[in-house]
C-alpha cells in the first residue's frame, strides 16, 4: 500500500465524525496523479502508480491502515447559522506524517454519501475536481499556503447536476481539516468537554508552542487570527477571490481550503465577485479582509469557555485578541503591495501610491495581472508604453507613472526589478483557461488540463511557448461566474 497511515483524528471521541466507507464507482481512471507533492509527503511513487492505489483513490478499496470517517462541523453560511453541516461529500481516509514531522490528512472528495449529505448524492462533477486541482496546485506554486491536490480520478458514472454529467473524485491533502465551523459545531451544542478537546488537539497539531503558553487557547486564538489576517492578504496580492468565504471554509491550520465558485480577477475592480450565489457582494474581494475578521470573530466566540472562567474576562480575551487582525491584515497588505511595486518596507505614502495604482486601474478598466507584471519591464527599459497599452484611458496611469518613477529614483533599479518579477506572476489559473479545461475534459480531453498544470508551476518564469496562457481574455472568452458544483 502506498500509505503509511496514523490517523489520530479517529481517536478522538465518535462526537467528532461518522464511520463510514466510501461508495465504490463503476470504471475509475485515473486522469492526473501528483508525483511532486507525493514524493513531498514520503509516498512510494512506484506504488501510487499501481492498479491498487487507483481502487483506493477512486474509493473501490480501502487501504491497509485506514480508517475511513466524515467530519462533523458547523458553519455560517453567508451570515446565517446552520448548526449541522459535516462532510456530506468527503470522506477522510487517514493521515500521513512527513519526514519532518507534519501530519497531513488524505481526503477524497465525490466518494459517495454520508450521514451528513442532507439529501446530496455525495458525489462530485468532473468539473469540480478539475478545478480544485488546478487553484490549488497554482496557489502552492504562487507560495499560498493551501490544501493540495494528490490526484483527480473520473469515475466512469455520471452525476445529475444541470443534466447528466460526468463524475469524478478529487483526492485532497491538508495539514488537517479542522475548520471554524468543526470548533462551531461543539459549541452550538454547548459541549464543553468537547470543545476542550478539539482545542487541545488543535493546539498539539497547530500551534504546538500554544503549550507553553500562560493561556494556551488565547495563544491559539492569537495563531489563527495572524494566520488567517496574513493569508487573506496573500491572497490579495495575487487578486483571487475565494467565492465562499463561509465558516465552514476557513480552516484553522491557516490553508486555503474549498476551491468552489473561487476566481482570479482579470480586471481589476475592489466590488468584483464571480460566485453565482453571492448576490450580494458579500465575499467580494475587498470584502476578504472584513469577512475574515467576521469569521475569526465566531471563532473566538466558541472559545469564549476555555479563555476564562469569568465570562466578562473571556470576552476581554478575545476582543483584545480581535483587535489585533486589523493592524495584522493591513500591515501584510503594505508589504506585499508595496513589493509590487518595486518598494521593500514601503511606508504610509508608498500605500498612497498603490492606492492611486488601483484607482487608476479600476477608471482604466485594466488587467490586474498584467499591469502589475509589466510595471517591472517598464522600470526596467523605461518604456511606458507597455503598461499605458493595458488601460482603456492610458491618461489615467501616465501621471502616476512619473510620481512611482520619481519615489524610485534612488533605488538600486535591478534590485527593484528582481523584487517584482519574483512577487508578480506572469501566469495565474486564468478563469477562461481553466473554464477551457473543463470543458475540454467533460468531452474526454484531458491535454488542456494537463498543459495548464505545467504552465501553472513556473508562475514568475516567462515561458515564451506559452504566452497565450500570461494573456487576459478576449470580450467572449471573459468568465462572468463561477459555480459551487455541490
């Protein structure tokens, strides 16, 4: 068996999942298989590539050690509470510990029902899988942390959706799965003891040094806040939207998890959302910020009974440790946007000069990813006309050209260059290529799919034969929305 599983997540008491096996599919293929992050985790590679190991990753068999379970979590769902949610497509077969140390869950998505599928057939479409292989191996080539993609697997049965269409099973690898909404579900149910529980384990997994601490779970309230206010900004500085920024999809580790109706911007504009099922900009991406605060605030909210026995204390505890995400979020932001723009440990100013960038490119109706890329080429030759070519009102951007060169006057010029170039991508899983590989994939062409995973794993290098992949979308290629495909 490929595995060497030791699945401490099933030891914990059965108020934490549900035992159950995946659903065997009828003709599984296997259509990608992710050998760099298997050699990452100590997997035999000669054995992942086996007959076996595709029964196991499309669900047909169950591997030597593993102890199959949905977890249960709670959640908001754009701002309403539903106190039972779970696993309803997911089933986590067991955990896998790294040479170093790290402990990584082994989770397949689309393996069949659960008690937690509220009526869903437990199953995935293909597009689904594709799509979260491709975001989430992009966002670990751009340095986001994030769950992985180890393998994506069609199961030869056809899922209703729309219409008939296609299955398919993505196996996902995480540091763990614990979201706000597991912490959520024990205190929905006033479970204390459990909730203890969950902490502790969290701690032992997570935030080992936590341990140590005077208040060990304010000290995990302070982890997560800082993990998640310094993702959100990473995230940022790449212009992706995540889609669905639920409790339930926010994990505690500090991973980007739960690929969904996520994008990246083409034009940039701070109200943009794809999400078909955001109506009303909730999750929209000046939104992230904000909403991350929103939902580390129901994170804390469960911890209150551990943080202190007076509950005039625990409040204190966790406003004190709330406050603290702004300063976090918005020093992150200036770094990484200040970087952008050829500028180490920018200042309040150099903020400003971002600021103008954006509002610039929002008049300019100007692509996100190229302006910022090219700004390099232009410091470098000095040639203004190939970033003023990517705005609708090239007027809008000559300005603040001058003011950003004149700030970078005394500058080392090469050093500025080499700055951008290694924080500004020139490729990202651009919404129309990825659209174009799913596409391609429900008519059983997997090429597509398989090119864009190797262009998305140079991000920063130029790759002159595949330059149409760094280009924005033609008027009726532009994605408008994207889908949730639960």
């Amino acid at each position: 068996m490929p595995f060497r599983f030791d699945n401490s997540y099933a030891r914990l008491p059965d108020a934490f999942f549900a035992a159950i096996e995946p659903t065997p599919v009828s003709a599984p293929e296997m259509i990608r298989l992710n050998h760099r992050l298997a050699t990452e985790l100590g997997i035999d590679i000669a054995r992942l590539d086996s007959p076996e190991s595709l029964a196991i990753l499309a669900g047909n068999q169950l591997a030597n050690g593993s102890e199959p379970l949905a977890m249960a979590y709670s959640g908001h769902q754009f701002g309403g509470f539903s106190p039972q949610l779970g696993d309803g497509r997911a089933i986590l077969l067991g955990e896998v510990v790294r040479h170093d140390g790290v402990r990584h869950d082994i989770q397949l998505k689309g393996s069949g029902q659960t008690p937690f599928s509220r009526r869903g057939d437990g199953r995935s479409a293909l597009g689904p899988v594709l799509r979260e292989y491709i975001v989430s191996e992009a966002m670990a080539a751009l340095g986001v942390p994030t769950t992985r993609a180890l393998a994506a697997v069609a199961t030869g049965d056809n899922v209703l959706r729309e219409g008939l269409m296609p299955g398919g099973v993505f196996t996902r690898v995480a540091q763990s799965h614990i979201r706000i909404g597991t912490f959520q579900w024990f205190a929905a149910r006033k479970d204390h003891d459990s909730l203890k529980v969950l902490a502790d384990y969290t701690i032992e997994r997570h935030y080992p040094e936590a341990q140590h601490a005077e208040n060990p779970y304010r000290d995990l309230l302070d982890g997560v806040i800082e993990r998640q206010a310094k993702l959100i900004a990473h995230w940022m500085q790449l212009g992706f939207i995540h889609g669905v920024m639920n409790t339930d999809n926010m994990a505690v580790s500090g991973e980007t998890i739960d690929y969904g109706p996520c994008a990246f911007m083409d034009a940039y504009h701070p109200a943009k959302t794809f999400s078909s099922i955001d109506h009303q900009g909730r999750y929209a991406f000046a939104n992230q910020g904000p909403i991350g605060h929103w939902n580390l605030s129901r994170f804390a909210e469960t911890l209150l009974p551990l943080l202190d026995d007076d509950p005039t204390q625990a409040v204190a505890e966790a406003v004190a440790a709330l406050d603290a995400f702004a300063d976090i979020h918005r020093t992150e932001l200036q770094k990484r946007f200040t970087a952008k723009i050829g500028i180490n440990d920018g200042d309040v100013d150099d903020w400003n000069l971002v600021e103008g960038l954006l509002a610039a490119m929002t008049d300019g109706e100007a692509d996100f990813t190229l302006v910022f890329r090219h700004l390099s080429d232009a410091l470098d030759s000095r040639d203004d006309e190939t970033v003023t070519r990517l705005f609708d009102q090239p007027e809008a951007i000559v300005e603040w050209l001058s003011v950003w060169r004149a700030r970078l006057y005394d500058v080392d010029r090469d050093q500025a260059v080499a700055l951008m170039r290694r924080t500004n991508p020139v490729f990202i899983p651009r919404n129309h290529r990825v659209e174009e590989a799913i596409a391609a994939g429900y008519d059983g062409d997997f090429a597509p799919f398989h090119r864009l995973n190797e262009v998305l794993q140079q991000p920063f290098t130029a790759q002159p034969e595949f330059t149409e992949y760094e280009a924005a979308p033609a008027d009726n290629e532009v994605v408008r929305a994207t889908f949730c495909g639960t």
